[in-house]
C-alpha cells in the first residue's frame, strides 16, 4: 500500500508522452518521501545542457548547474526536476537570478536540511559567470554548514580548459 500512495503524488515519471514547456513553469515539480530522514546523505544532479535567455538581449545562456541537498522529509522527483529546469529554456533572467530562483523554489518544495545551487555558465563576451547560492536549515547545524560551505566554496576553483 504504501507504493500506491507514492505513486499518487508522482504524476510525471513513466510517462512517456510529457509536453515540456519551455517558459518558467515551478509548478511541474514533484517530491516523494524520504526513507531515510533519520540519516544524513547528499543528494546531487549535474545539470550540463542548461539553457535560459539574457533577459536584455534574449540570447540564450548555457550552464551546467550543480544542485546538491541533504534532504529531510521530501525529495525532489529526477524527472519533473528535468522537466522544471527545461522551463527556463525560453525564460528571460540573469544567471544569479536563476541560480537563486531555482534554490527558492527547491527549498520551498522539499523544505530540505540543506541545499546549494552553482551555475557554471559558457562565456559570451569573454566572461563567464558562476554564480553560486546555498541555504541551511536556521537554527540547525546545516546553518552552519551552510555558513562554512558558503564561505569557503570556491577557495580551489577547478581548471577550466573547455570555455
């Protein structure tokens, strides 16, 4: 029984004719339950084909965006996570903007101990942007967390050699 109420509250995965919608869309998120929220455990999607438009010149923006959590009661459902994230495709914000309008809206659905967004964007004009958010639950130890990982984030950035 308790596959089947999962199931209710999962709409999206195993079907196989989905429409994307290509302008912002929140609402396509889905979570399920955590079976474990007695342990801690990271939780982490690399998002390599991400696309939004320059709300200015409507050209579009390439990422690859890292989300990682610790969950608590709810996780987010992989498939209506790609679905939500294609929905940028069309929509028009800076890349610190969408970085922190995909942790709002993530910590709003799952409420999760802790969570972080880094956009890793492709140059246009010769720069590129990293914008990177993150949010630990207040008065936890994952405020902490978050404080620490915060401030010491990008203290050995990676070689880049592809952009």
């Amino acid at each position: 029984m308790p596959r089947e109420k999962e199931k209710e509250n999962i709409t999206l995965l195993g079907e196989k004719h989905v429409p994307y919608d290509y302008d912002y869309h929140p609402e396509v998120l889905e979570t399920f339950e955590n079976k474990h929220p007695d342990h801690d455990y990271w939780v982490k999607f690399n998002c390599p084909e991400f696309t939004a438009l320059c709300p200015i010149t409507g050209q579009p923006d390439y990422a690859t965006l890292y989300i990682s959590y610790v969950p608590a009661v709810r996780m987010v459902e992989s498939k209506s996570l790609k679905l939500y994230l294609v929905s940028f495709r069309n929509h028009g914000d800076f890349h610190e903007d969408v970085v922190n309008v995909i942790l709002k809206d993530l910590v709003r659905l799952m409420e999760p101990k802790y969570i972080e967004v880094w956009g890793k964007f492709l140059p246009r004009g010769g720069i590129s942007i990293d914008p990177y958010t993150n949010y630990g639950k207040p008065g936890t130890k994952y405020e902490k967390l978050a404080e620490h990982r915060f401030m010491e984030h990008d203290l050995y950035p990676e070689k880049v050699d592809n952009r």
